[in-house]
C-alpha cells in the first residue's frame, strides 16, 4: 500500500500505521510515484481532497484502473476517466439506509468486520487529535486545524 503525506510527522504516521512506501501529496503523484520506484498502479482510493488531486489521480493509474472515493467533488469530469476506462466507485456508509436496500444487514456485518479487526490489532483507528467536549470553543479549534491543513488523522469531539 502506498499512501500519502506531505510532512514528516505525517509520512512516519503512514508507516506507522502499515504503509509500505509513502509519496508526497503536495508535489506531483506520477512524479513522486516514479521517484519511489513505482509506475502507474491499479487502484486508488480518494479519502479527502478528491477536487485538488482528481487529474493527478488519472494520471496515476493505470488502463482499466480503479478509482475509489468517498469524499465529495463537485465539477467532476468523468470524461478523464474515459480513455483509460478507469472505473469510478464512490461509497457512502448511509447509502442502504437511505434507500432501505435489501442488504441494509450488510453494514451491520462489515461495521462489526471492522470491529473485529480493531479489536484484533489488525487495523489501528486514525482518530490522532481529541480535543475534548463537543462545545463552540472546541468547535471552532477543530474547524481551524482542519483548515490549516496541519490536522493528522481524524479530529475528534465527544459528548455528544
């Protein structure tokens, strides 16, 4: 698995938590890719910032790839993805429930999946930052770490 990270505490992060090579989000992915000692690779999954890194993505995968997202973008060009046939997946976690498909038991099955792997040490949560109580105060140094482009892992409230 090849991830990324753009700061050092963050690269350490990524391999700390199984990475096996890790490549620069901020400089350009075919590039760092080729630097590393990879070429174009098969899959990609977009976790965040799908917007800012969606023509690089393309570019960095291979014909017939497989590109995965779960965040949002607005103004998505899927015509990039034609000459490649690169396949696109988007996944949201509340899609059965919305629709009341007829395996909404299966997020049931993969949530305690995930469960079991946590508990088994296979898998580590990427919950880095706690900041406390659910409250404005808090609220708001959440909001502007994450703005600041400086949070690691997921920031995280409690309370609710």
């Amino acid at each position: 698995m090849i991830a990324t990270a753009s700061r050092p505490e963050t690269r350490q992060w990524c391999l700390d938590l199984g990475a096996h090579a890790v490549i620069d989000h901020s400089r350009p992915l075919a590039a760092e890719l080729a630097a590393a000692g990879f070429g174009q690779v098969d899959y990609v999954a977009s976790l965040t910032q799908m917007a800012q890194h969606y023509p690089q993505m393309v570019e960095a995968l291979k014909p017939q790839g497989a590109l995965a997202a779960i965040d949002d973008m607005t103004g998505l060009d899927p015509m990039l993805l034609k000459a490649k046939s690169i396949s696109l997946h988007w996944e949201l976690m509340f899609t059965r429930s919305l629709f009341q498909t007829e395996d909404m038991g299966e997020q049931g099955k993969l949530l305690a999946e995930v469960a079991a792997l946590v508990d088994a040490g296979r898998i580590r949560t990427t919950a880095h930052t706690h900041l406390g109580v659910i409250n404005a105060a808090n609220l708001r140094k959440a909001h502007a770490l994450i703005e600041s482009g400086k949070a690691q892992g997921k920031v995280v409230l409690s309370g609710f």
